[in-house]
C-alpha cells in the first residue's frame, strides 16, 4: 500500500511563504482552512480566504504567502503526475 500522494497541514505566520516561485514536476493543491494566503500559480495570483482552493499543474511554477494578519492554515496535497 504506497502511497502516491503526501498531504501536509501549511502553516504560515504573517507574511511567511515561499522566498521564489517554484517547480518541483508535481501536482499540488491548496485548500485554506483559515486566515487569507495568496497563491500564485504559474502568472495567475489571487488572496484566498477559508474553503477557497488552488490547484498547480505538474511542470508549473507555485508560490505562496501570508497576506492576512493572523496565521494562515491550508491543507496541502502534491502528488507525482
């Protein structure tokens, strides 16, 4: 029974995130469980709020960050494609 996914909890403080947009070759998805995190995947960049998501194609470039005042939670999936 391997797994073919992993699944983290993303917590970022105030202004935490990535440092640069990145490419790892996988999949991910972010779902925001609470505060606000800007997502930019590949030219496309939005703030999401709670129950807002974001998927990343495999060979696009991600970056996040902590937009909000309090402590942003998402769930965090990325899987080989």
């Amino acid at each position: 029974m391997g797994a073919k996914f992993a699944q983290a909890m993303l917590l970022a403080a105030p202004g935490g995130g990535t440092d640069e947009a990145r490419d790892d070759g996988l999949q991910h998805f972010f779902y925001v469980l609470t505060g606000e995190l800007e997502v930019a995947v590949g030219e496309k960049k939005e703030v999401l709020g709670p129950g807002a998501f974001a998927y990343c194609p495999a060979g696009t470039k991600y970056a996040f960050r902590n937009r909000g005042a309090g402590e942003a939670r998402a769930l965090w999936v990325k899987r080989p494609y």
